[in-house]
C-alpha cells in the first residue's frame, strides 16, 4: 500500500480509510470532469478519504458501434491530466492495447486495464514497463484465485505497483454476481483490492444493444464490501446518468454520493475497531 500513499501526498486522509476512484464512466466535455472532481474531491477531504479521480478518455469496449467514444484521445487525456493538477488528485484511465500504455502514462498516475483484456500478456507488460500503478480487473470470467498469473505478468517485468478489483462475474448470459470471497482471495496475491461498485451491477449483451444496470444496488454492493475488508472503492458518478454518455444505467447519482460515503466511512470504523 505504500505506493498509493505515495500518490495521495497531496491530500489530508484518514490512512485507516478506505480510497476511492471516482469519477463519470468517458470524458464527455471539460464542464462535466471539473464539476465531478470539484464536488467529489471535497466530500472524500470533509471524510478523510484519499481520492483518486477516474474517467476514460476513450471507450473501446462499446456494445454497439454507434454508441458514443469520446471526444478525442489527445483531449481527453488532457482534461483528465487538467482534472488532477487543478484539483492536485491522482488519476486514472483504462487502455485497450498494448501500445496505448506509454502515451497513457504521460498524462495519468494509475493504468486501469480493463476486465476482458486481464489475460492479455502484451498490454500487460506494456502498462508495467511504464512504472505507473497497473490496476487490474477481474475478468468476468475468472476466480480470485486465478488472478495471481496476471500479477506474476507484471512483477516479472519489474513493476510491484499492483491493484487488483472485482467487478462481478458472469451469471447467464445477460447478468453478474459478486463473490464477495474474491476480495480475501486476491488480497493474497499480495495487492490492495477494489470493489467496482458500478460495473458490477451491470446487464451487460442487451438486445436493445445498451448495456443496462441496477444502480439502486450500488450502496448494498459497496456496504458488503467495506464489511469485506476491501481496501478501497470504485464507483461511477454523474451529475445526470439518464443524459451520459456512457454507461449511465448503472452509474451512481453524484448528489447521492456523499451520504453514502458517509455510511460507508461508519461501517469502515466499525470494521477497524472489530480487528483493533
């Protein structure tokens, strides 16, 4: 974990807290970044939360090939990197291919490699070779057990700044459940582990080819996992999810996020004082 005090040196915390990365789903516009990260940033100050603000400059991952991308890989990037020497918060994107790691790391602070590509040796190498924090997701369709070899991937070229985070695996065809076992079980591998409250509530292979969600659920996800002993929180947020761009059925409210998070700080204080 010292890694990721290292990245939030800038911000007063509660170093027993759980950290979050927040943030909307794609960079829709510059007015939509800096009011996320100026309204999310001073909720995690007030409660002691080290905060790290997240957005995707591009989504590749789309149901559909009409569905919105971005605005620019170039200015997307820039207004992430603008998000965080504004707001002096760590940052972080997701890359889609091996050779998108080093112009990536130029702007953000944490590579995020996304669920389906967990497996993928290049663009795993890639996002270590850089020297950046590598936050890596669970596939779908893997155990938190099986996720030791991806770790393995990238302390063999060199890099020990891992994150590992559970978003749900694959249940039917066109739904997810979260094995709350998976948090313990990757924690072994010797990394801080996430719980992606968002994503994991996704309805993903709709037919409407809109990937649908269940966002009501996002506090009982998040509950469970603090209670689980997560080291720290992914959630999705927007000032409107019915008009964003990307993944708004299961991304949370931004004016529901601070009650939340102060539940969540509670429960996190309770589970301390139990181990204490």
């Amino acid at each position: 974990m010292e890694f990721l005090h290292q990245l939030f040196e800038h911000q007063s915390y509660d170093k027993n807290n759980f950290f979050l990365i927040a943030g909307p789903c794609v960079v829709e516009s510059e007015e939509l970044v800096m009011e996320v990260a100026d309204k999310v940033s001073g909720i995690c100050r007030n409660l002691g939360i080290p905060y790290v603000f997240k957005a995707s400059y591009r989504k590749a991952n789309r149901t559909s090939a009409s569905s919105f991308t971005g605005i620019g890989d170039d200015n997307g990037l820039s207004l992430i990197k603008k998000v965080g020497d504004t707001y002096k918060l760590p940052t972080t994107s997701d890359i889609h291919a091996h050779d998108e790691a080093a112009p990536a790391a130029k702007f953000v602070d944490i590579l995020q490699i996304p669920a389906f590509l967990c497996r993928q040796t290049d663009i795993l190498l890639a996002a270590a070779e850089t020297g950046k924090v590598v936050n890596v997701k669970k596939g779908q369709f893997l155990s938190g057990p099986a996720m030791k070899f991806a770790v393995e991937k990238i302390r063999k070229a060199g890099n020990d700044k891992i994150v590992l985070t559970e978003r749900g695996t694959t249940f039917g065809y066109q739904d997810l459940v979260v094995d709350y076992r998976n948090i313990p079980w990757m924690q072994e591998h010797g990394a801080p582990v996430v719980m992606d409250c968002t994503h994991s509530l996704q309805q993903p292979n709709q037919t409407s080819g809109v990937t649908g969600g269940n966002p009501q659920l996002i506090g009982t996800i998040a509950k469970a996992a603090i209670a689980a002993g997560a080291n720290g929180l992914f959630i999705e947020t927007h000032p409107n999810p019915a008009v964003a761009k990307s993944d708004g059925a299961n991304m949370l409210r931004l004016d529901l996020l601070e009650g939340l998070l102060e539940q969540l700080v509670r429960i996190r204080k309770a589970v301390s004082a139990t181990k204490g």
